[in-house]
C-alpha cells in the first residue's frame, strides 16, 4: 500500500513540475517577457488593420482574466465574485489610461502568476479536487486554462508586433 502513496505523490510531484514549466511559458512558444521586450510606448494603444484590439487591450486582457482564474481558484475574503463576460473582460479604451499602465499590467501579471503557482506548490493540495463552487473544476483544470488562455493571447500580441513592424525575434 505504500508503494501505491509513494507512486502517487511522485506522479502529482511530477504534473506540478509540468504545469509550472507550462505556466512559465517558452517551451512550444513564446514566452511572456520576449513577447513584451521593448515594445514601443507609442505602438501600444495602435490597433492594426483589420484587427480588433490594441497591444494594451490584449495585455490587460490577460491581466483581468488571470487575476479572475486566481480568484475563483483561491478565492479572496467573502467568497468569489464573477465578473461579467466580456465585458468586464476587456478594456475600453485601446490605449493605456497612463504613462505607467503598461508596466502596472506587467507586474500584476507577474505577481498574479505568482500567486497561482503557489496554490499547486501548497503541500497536500489536491490537483483533482473539484471546488466546492463552480461546476466541478479544479487546480488541475484552471492552471491548464491560465496556460491555453496566455498562450493564446501571447500568439496575438506577436502577430499585433509583425503588423506593425516591432517584432525583432
């Protein structure tokens, strides 16, 4: 019977491993820092042709719905609070409220993603144990969702770069 715990926990051991190397990005993409280095203050709030959001729009995109994910996985004092989709998903306005949005967004995100990959890291916590509230997900399944989600969005802002002639990879 201990084998069974032993081979248990080095298999959850080794998912954790997975899913932060996924979050961290880089290994079949982009990753997030390469995707942002040096993109021009004067590129950020620009919406190319034929595309429907601005570099800003994308970012803090991916700010609001990380920090979402982080919410109703460990959800703050009073419980989680949905947002509305999409509204409340995506900024307004195409360019940044401010000289310092962009860099604010960043480290949020950063902080963010911090937080989140402290969850799987917490001992004894169960990937596959479904939250008391939602419909049925779990750490496993929004860790997975936070990867896809930022992979996706990582994807636009290189393609956003192209287009307006700031990709230098």
């Amino acid at each position: 019977m201990a084998h069974t715990t032993d081979a248990t926990h080095e298999s959850t051991a080794e998912i954790r491993k997975q899913l932060l190397a996924l979050l961290q990005g880089g290994q079949a993409h982009v990753d997030f820092d390469s995707a942002i280095k040096d993109f021009s203050a004067e590129l950020r709030g620009v919406v190319p042709d034929k595309l429907p959001y601005s570099a800003w729009q994308i970012l803090e995109h991916m700010r609001i719905t990380q920090r979402d994910i982080l919410n109703f996985s460990a959800p703050p004092t009073g419980g989680y609070h949905a947002i509305n989709w999409p509204d409340d998903y995506w900024p307004k306005s195409s360019t940044p409220p401010s000289a310092s949005a962009w860099d604010h967004t960043i480290a949020a995100l950063r902080t963010d993603r911090k937080h989140f990959e402290e969850l799987l890291e917490k001992p004894g916590v169960d990937l596959y144990k479904p939250f008391r509230w939602g419909d049925g997900q779990n750490l496993l399944r929004e860790a997975l969702l936070i990867a896809d989600h930022t992979a996706y969005h990582l994807g636009e802002l290189v393609v956003l770069r192209r287009l307006l002639g700031a990709w230098h990879k």
